[in-house]
C-alpha cells in the first residue's frame, strides 16, 4: 500500500506515492558512488502522473541534468515522512565484565 507524501517545492504542492517496493529499489540503485539520478528517478517514479512535468521542470536544469541539491533536499523530506513510522533503531553498548579475580590478579 503506497503512502501519500505531499511535499511543498517552491509554492507547489507535489504528491508523491510511495510503496516500500519502490522505496527499496531506490535504496538498492543509490547504494552505489551515484546518488543524485536514482534520487531523481525515484522522486519522478513516484509523484502523482499530473505532476510529473511540472516536477520535472523545476528539478532539472536545461542541459536536462538534475539540480543535486534541490533533488536531494526534496529526496530529505519524501524520506523523512516515508520512515516517520518506523520504530527507533539504537545501539545499546555493551560492557565487559571483569571478575573480581581477574582484577585481583591484574593490580598484583
């Protein structure tokens, strides 16, 4: 089931659908040295069919190459609100325990 994201660029709203199928496709293309073109095609994969043009125009420049910056900060906010649900994730540190005869030995 997509999750709808409306996202303010500029003073447009775009909607975007977003599924964890294509979400994960995204992950897998832009685990790469590339990140800026799978951002992009995720971000004109995934926004409403109407939108698309208008999405386009403003995302890439006129030698038809992604703006990096604006990609990946609209990229922040679709990522940001897709894993808004998502449980915590937080390493817990471990500790070693010495005994008391370890410690014992080691002063000695």
């Amino acid at each position: 089931m997509a999750k709808v994201i409306v996202v303010k660029v500029g003073k447009t709203d775009f909607t975007f659908n977003v599924n964890n199928k294509e979400f994960n496709n995204f992950v897998d293309k832009s685990s790469g040295p590339k990140k800026v073109l799978p951002a992009y095609q995720f971000l004109a994969d995934v926004v409403e069919n109407s939108q698309h043009a208008k999405l386009k125009g403003l995302l890439v420049d006129e030698e038809n190459q992604p703006k990096a910056k604006l990609v990946m900060s609209v990229l922040e906010q679709v990522e940001e609100i897709f894993n808004k649900e998502l449980p915590e994730v937080v390493k817990v540190q471990t500790s070693s325990v010495t005994s008391s005869k370890e410690m014992d030995t080691s002063n000695s």
